[in-house]
C-alpha cells in the first residue's frame, strides 16, 4: 500500500473515531420537557403522516458516548426491573422487532418522556431530557438499531445476552425468536 | 374460598368419580373468560352458580349451573386502571373470590377490595386500599373469617411495604390493619406475642433488624394464602420476602419478612411468628399456603401446620406455638443445609451467599422456590400431601439499585435452569407421618397449578402444555387426560352439580410468573426476563399459546 494511501485511510478512521464519541461538553440539564409532536400511530385520515424529525434524534443516535450512558442510566433508573436486560419482564420485551408506539428514536424519546397506558410510567419529572435521548438511543441498540461500532460491547455484570454490538436488526432477522 | 375449608386442605368428599371410571371423564361445557392472561383463579361454586374472576381487568362472571351449558348469569367489570398493568410483578394474575352471607369479595389489581351482591352482581362496597403509584397490587384471594375479610398486598419487588387488612364484610371499612415490617405497634405485637424462638423475640424487630429506614421499603408483601382455626381463634398467614433481592443492600434479619404470623382474626393481634428464611438471600417469600391437621406426632396428639415452603422445606409446625416439628426438604436444596430444630434456624449454605457484584451459580431452588404460591392438597384417606412444585435452578449476581417509589427495588440479574434430572416441574405426594415422599411425578415444565383431591383418591393438576391429568391418588398412576387450549396454572376445583352429579373444574391460560414468556411475549434471548424465569422457559412458546377457558368435566 501506498503510504499517502494509508495516511489518508488513517485519517478517514481517525476522523470516524471522532464522530462517534462526539458530545457536548456541556449537556442540557434540562429536566425531560421537549414537545415536539410524535404520533402514535400510522394511520392519518386520507394523508401522508409526516414523520417527526428531531435533530436531537440524530446526534445522539449512533454515537458510542450516548449509547455507553444509555445503558447505565438504563439501570440507573430502574428500567432493567421492569424490561430486564431487554428481553422483558413487567414490561414488553424491547429486543424484539414488535414496537407498539413506535421504534423512532423521536418514539421511543416520548415513551419515556410522557409513560404509555398500560404501565409504562411517566419519567418527564425524573430523567434530563438529554438523558432520555441517550436512553432512546441505547434502547434502539437492543434490537440491533445501532452501528456496531459504536453500540456498547462487553458487559460489566452476568452476560444476560450477547452484548448490543452483536445484535443483529430484530426487525430483519426474518422470524420472531 | 378458593382453598375448600379454612383449613385449606383442598380434598372433597365427593366419590362419585374414581380411580376406576375417571377415565371416561368428557367435557361438560367450557367458557371463554375473554382474557388471555393467567388464569391462577379457583372457579367458586355456591349453590348452583359458579363463580370466576379473570386476571386484569379482573372481571366478574356467575354461571348458572342449573341451565343446560351454564349461561352467564351476570358479570361485573370494576375497570382497574391500566397502568396497574405495569407494576405487577409476574403477569396481572388474580387468585380468586371468596364467598360469605350473599356476597362475593375479590380483590383487583390496582388495589380495590369489591364486595358484589352474589345473586345479582350489583356493588355493593368498593374499598380502595392499595396505591399503584408506590407500585401497589392485589393478587390474592381474600379470605373471609367471622364478617372480616382479610386482604394482602403484592409489590416484594417494588419495595412495597406488606401489610394484611381486615375489612368489614358489611360495610367494607378496614377494621384493622397488620404490617409485617416497622415498629411493634404496627405489626400488632403486644402483650399476647409469644413467639417459640429465642431469634424473634425482642423489642420492635421490625425496625432493628434492618439498616435505618430500610424496613419502610422493605417488603414482607402478603399475597399467598391465608388459614383460620376455629378452636384456637387464629389465623395464619405468611408474608414475603424482603426487598430489595441484593441482601447486601439490607444486613440484618429483616423481620418479619419470609416468615409466618398467628394472629387474632378479631384484632389482628400477633400470637406469635416464625422466620422461614431470616435476611432471606434468595427471593423466598413465605407466602405459600398452610394446611391445618390434627394428627399423632411421634406418640402425641398436636395441632400442627403443614407447609410446602419456598426455600424447598416441608414444614410441620406447632400451631399453638409455632414450634418447628419436622423441616424436611421435598426436593433439591443447597442453598440451605437444614433446619436446626433447637433455634429455629434455617442453616445457611456459605458457598450460596449473594451479593453485590459477585456472580454465585448453580442455586437449588431458584426465586420461584422449590414451589411458589400453587396449593398442594391432603387426603385424609391416604395421609399424603399432594405437591404441585418447580425443580429449578439458578445463577444470581446482586448489582447496586436505586429505589425510585412505584418501579421495581431488586438489585440482582437472575437466570435460571433446569434443576436436576432436567424435569423442570414435579408433582409429588408427601407421606406426612414418614417424612419422606411417597412417589413423585417428573413434568418438563414447573407445575405451576394447584392440585385438588378427592375421595374417590383421585387427584387432578394440570401442567403448562395444557394437559390437565388425574392421577391415583395413592401410587400416582396416570388415570386420565384431556388436553386444554393452552397451559393450565390454575387451581382446579370439584363440586357436586344441581343434577346431583360430581363436576371437575379448571381454567386454562397460560401466564404467571413462570408463563410469563407466552403471556408477556417475552424474548428468550435475554437470560434475565421475567426476573430470570425466562431462561429456563425458552421452549414454552412452542408448547403453548397465551388463552383463558373454563373447563368443566363429568362421567357421560
């Protein structure tokens, strides 16, 4: 190999390596407030439903910093009791491909923020929101919605399951397990 | 009441079906509850309705059984909140109503107590005495003794803090109130208390043998069954274990969690109490039910309490005093060596101590205990108990946890396996006087329904492919099968119908803790779901499908 070739690949993973552990310095403390709107459903009468976009959702989704801190505040702040390490409990599975409000990471964002009906409690008085878009991000990474190299690897505890960056996409693994 | 008698020994004179023509048994009719959760009731036969509540949303149905195929007579919907839904531990099971003086009473599961006009349906009283938000539920069926109905709450891994109500039949007003963690005079230990064991006594336990405070979020839930012996005036319930799971988080005895209380069904007064699993390290609740027998042990006459218990002991108990009698384990334990009859003392295993950060494997029984609430039976006719049990194990690693009110408070990552021999499930007759089994069934999955028995010395349970089985009831032989639309964990039930024939009952639906998996689609990839359950139940979505029917069985 060329050796301007290997700087310039050298330089293209030094700069990879960069974006993935982006972050502000300096987080939002904000407590879980932003209100964008995200429907609940795929059905708009006679139209085309816009799709929420947040930018929020994009600096925080793929990002190995976020997603490290997602999954300690995922046990942190009990989630783990009611979803396990994924796979469910009290509350629905989250590994799997079956989302019930939603798998965007706007979705996933007003889950935690506002609760859903049927048990899933309401942490907007309790996490930052920065916070909540970190535990969007690390719940995507369940189901394998999250790049490989920046999904978290080896666990600390009794491996529940194999670590996120070997999950593959739930959604098309083709059938549920 | 679900449990037959207030001694709840779950055997009816009813002989008309036998262990000659059981094997003709044919459905009579079946009923759709409309809910596909697990169906852990006892279907309630007075007179000539039956009687079935539904786990969340908990609804309310009489059959007429004097009309060919049992019409609905009526039914009741309390609506529960939903959000219920979310801080009950294993499944939104509920165990059934209880029956006195024209009234129906069962509990829902975001904490109401529901008196209903029995011939009608129409409410009469609604108490609302538990609160989701601290993560609150009612599972149990209450149990009514002299015009109070008894009531516990669930919520052991939410850190809720247990507690048994004696609500008035009449009016529904609570007429006192018994917590099972905090200072004596909200346990109701007074003068009268007069435990057997030199470890319970003392001045306000319940506060002292826990870290400061702890014992306000520490559990102790009393969501099994309760007993009531006329004679002594005394009922006896157990409470369940301490919370959080992580015993590190709470050094200390953590009275009066995993343990049994007598108290005065009139006052709630405490008789006196005994500790099953002291600073319990393993999830055992104490909450299992306890049969109540007069019968000659070693050359005496004694009042005693038999108890199938979670921590894999057959206990006999003084139920006057509470002395241990005979501690004798009924399948594979190590995480305990024993019990020593002097102190009362379960004897720890020092190589199956929890903790933080620490990963211990290979644990008999698991959380779910060598056998979790399913209701053994007894027949006076054979002196053996009939026991419904798990034979599993686990591995479990105590990890730091923090406790925000109304989300769970346990602090350990759990996952079980099949226990020895790889059946993960028995069901086994307990010779009482022997000490010993006398035969025991091997099921690949845990029996997680109630067993029922009979004087024709048959005994039916049924298992969580949906098998419900009759069996002999004294060599355990296979006398008769019918497969049910989904895994059976309910308590079945006999009655005399109002044609003068016997009738078997049973629900089927799959669910509970152990069903989890089906009932909560669970994903079988993570070893710790359902608190760890899930991993040793990876196959049940291939032998079952989630359901709710009512079957009713009878000679053609």
């Amino acid at each position: 190999m060329k050796p301007a070739v290997a700087m310039l690949l050298l330089a293209g993973l030094a700069l990879a390596a960069c974006q993935r552990e982006e972050r502000d310095t300096r987080p939002q403390s904000a407590l879980g407030s932003g209100e964008q709107p995200t429907p609940v459903t795929a059905l708009e009468p006679g139209g085309q439903r816009p799709s929420p976009t947040d930018n929020k959702a994009a600096s925080f989704e793929a990002n190995a910093f976020h997603l490290s801190e997602g999954k300690r505040l995922f046990g942190w702040f009990n989630c783990s009791g009611c979803h396990a390490n994924g796979g469910g409990g009290m509350g629905p599975a989250l590994m799997d491909e079956k989302w019930i409000y939603g798998s965007s990471m706007e979705s996933i964002h007003a889950t935690i923020r506002d609760g859903r009906p049927n048990g899933m409690p309401s942490f907007r008085d309790k996490i930052p929101d920065d916070q909540i878009w970190e535990l969007a991000a690390f719940v995507r990474s369940l189901s394998g919605n999250a790049p490989s190299s920046a999904a978290p690897s080896r666990n600390d505890d009794m491996m529940a399951h194999p670590s996120e960056n070997r999950m593959p996409d739930a959604a098309t693994l083709g059938k549920s397990p | 009441m679900p449990a037959k008698n207030y001694a709840s020994t779950r055997y009816s004179e009813l002989a008309e079906i036998n262990e000659g023509n059981v094997k003709n048994l044919q459905v009579a009719f079946t009923f759709s509850t409309g809910v596909n959760k697990g169906q852990e009731a006892a279907p309630l036969v007075v007179g000539t309705t039956m009687y079935i509540v539904t786990p969340f949303p908990n609804i309310v149905y009489a059959l007429d059984l004097s009309k060919p195929g049992a019409p609905m007579k009526w039914k009741y919907e309390p609506n529960p909140e939903p959000a219920a839904q979310g801080v009950a531990c294993c499944d939104v099971v509920n165990r059934g109503a209880a029956f006195a003086d024209g009234r129906l009473f069962f509990n829902t599961l975001d904490g109401h107590t529901i008196a209903l006009d029995a011939n009608s349906g129409q409410p009469i009283w609604n108490a609302h005495i538990g609160n989701i938000n601290i993560g609150e539920t009612i599972t149990m069926a209450p149990l009514v003794v002299k015009g109070k109905v008894l009531v516990g709450n669930s919520g052991g891994e939410m850190g809720v803090r247990g507690w048994v109500k004696a609500l008035d039949a009449g009016d529904g007003h609570v007429v006192w109130t018994a917590y099972n963690t905090g200072p004596d005079k909200d346990v109701l230990i007074g003068p009268d208390f007069k435990p057997h064991y030199d470890m319970d006594k003392g001045k306000d336990l319940g506060v002292t043998t826990w870290p400061p405070e702890a014992w306000k979020i520490g559990g102790g839930n009393m969501w099994g069954w309760i007993s009531y012996d006329p004679d002594l005036n005394l009922i006896f319930h157990g409470t369940g274990n301490p919370g959080p799971w992580n015993p590190d988080l709470r050094p200390g005895d953590n009275k009066w969690t995993s343990g049994i209380f007598a108290r005065d069904p009139d006052t709630g007064a405490a008789k006196w109490f005994y500790q099953w699993s002291p600073h319990d390290l393993h999830d055992y609740d104490g909450i299992n039910e306890q049969v109540l027998l007069d019968l000659n042990w070693q050359g005496k006459p004694r009042k005693v309490l038999v108890r199938p218990e979670r921590n894999g002991y057959l206990y006999l108990l003084d139920r006057t005093t509470g002395e241990v009698l005979s501690a004798k384990p009924y399948g594979p334990v190590n995480s305990s060596k024993g019990v020593d009859l002097k102190t009362g003392r379960l004897i720890e295993n020092p190589d199956k101590l929890t903790g933080t950060g620490k990963v211990v494997r290979d644990i008999c029984p698991t959380a779910s205990g060598l056998k979790d609430w399913q209701p053994s039976a007894f027949s006076p006719k054979t002196g053996l108990l009939y026991i419904p049990h798990n034979n599993l194990c686990m591995d479990e690693e105590g990890v730091e946890v923090n406790y925000i009110a109304g989300t769970p408070y346990v602090g350990m990552n759990v996952r079980m396996i099949p226990g020895p021999g790889g059946n993960r499930g028995a069901f086994t007759a307990w010779d009482i006087a022997g000490e010993k089994p006398a035969w025991s069934l091997k099921e690949n999955f845990p029996v997680w329904s109630g067993a029922v028995a009979t004087a024709g010395d048959v005994v039916f349970y049924g298992t969580m492919e949906g098998w419900f089985k009759a069996v002999s009831a004294k060599t355990g032989e296979l006398l008769w099968q019918f497969k049910t639309s989904s895994g059976i964990i309910g308590q079945p039930i006999t009655y005399r119908g109002p044609d003068g024939h016997q009738y078997v009952a049973v629900l089927s639906g799959v669910g509970g803790w152990a069903g989890a998996i089906v009932s909560g689609d669970l994903d079988p990839r993570d070893a710790t779901a359902a608190l760890g359950f899930v991993n040793a139940m990876k196959d049940l979505k291939n032998a079952t499908t989630a359901g709710g029917t009512l079957y009713v069985f009878r000679l053609p």
